[in-house]
C-alpha cells in the first residue's frame, strides 16, 4: 500500500506557473505508475498527465501538452507536476494518483489504485 500528500497548490495569475509535488509512503515506489488528475468545477475528474514505473513513459492530456511536465524522484519517493503559461482554465483540485506494477501509463482514473487529498490550484485572469 502507499499513501500519498499533494502540496503546492496556490493562487498564481494567468501566465505564472506552479509545481505540484505528491510525497508517497511505502518502500516500492519505483514499481508505482504515476498520474495527476484534476476536476475543474462544473466537471468530471480529468486526466493530467502520467508517468510509468521506470519513468521511462509519460502521457500529458491534449491541453496541457507543452505547458505541464510530470516527473519522478524515486529517491526522494515524490513526484512533480511543473505548470507553466497557466491558464485560468486550469483552475481545479490537483490530485496525485499511484497504480501498482504499471509498465503503462493509463488515463483512465479507475485504474489507479491510491489516491492524494487534491490541492487546490486557482488561476486568476
């Protein structure tokens, strides 16, 4: 099992940037697929971006391809969601996914097994 601890959400202006971390417990990080999904209000939780478990994979959804960059730190047992040019669209909770054994990088919210608390990230225009 694995828990995991979103932080760097905030308040930045159009055009700013953030990066999100998601700090995970356990000893088998490196075998955990990554993703970060977010929900904006008014819709369904939404795919971000993911990595695989040798990091070696990574998927970004078509909006935010170019502007976001998902990465691993197995040493530190965290992973990282670099927002930059944020747009006020962009405003929603953030949340850090894990999925045991996972060569792949999936997008679909059921195949994540442990889920972060969500942080809030608010673009203002």
């Amino acid at each position: 099992q694995v828990r995991l601890v979103e932080s760097g959400g905030g308040l930045v202006q159009a055009g700013g940037s953030l990066r999100l971390s998601c700090a995970a417990s356990g000893r088998a990080f490196s075998s955990y697929g990554l993703g970060w999904f977010r929900r904006i209000p008014g819709k369904e939780r939404e795919f971000v971006a993911g990595i695989n478990w040798s990091g070696g994979s990574t998927k970004y959804a078509d909006s935010v391809k170019g502007r976001f960059t998902i990465s691993r730190d197995n040493a530190k047992n965290t992973a990282y969601l670099q927002m930059n040019s944020l747009k006020p669209e962009d405003t929603a909770v953030y949340y850090c996914a894990a999925k045991y054994y996972s060569g792949f990088v999936y997008t679909s919210d059921s195949e994540y097994n442990y889920w972060g608390q969500g942080t809030q990230v608010t673009v203002s225009s």
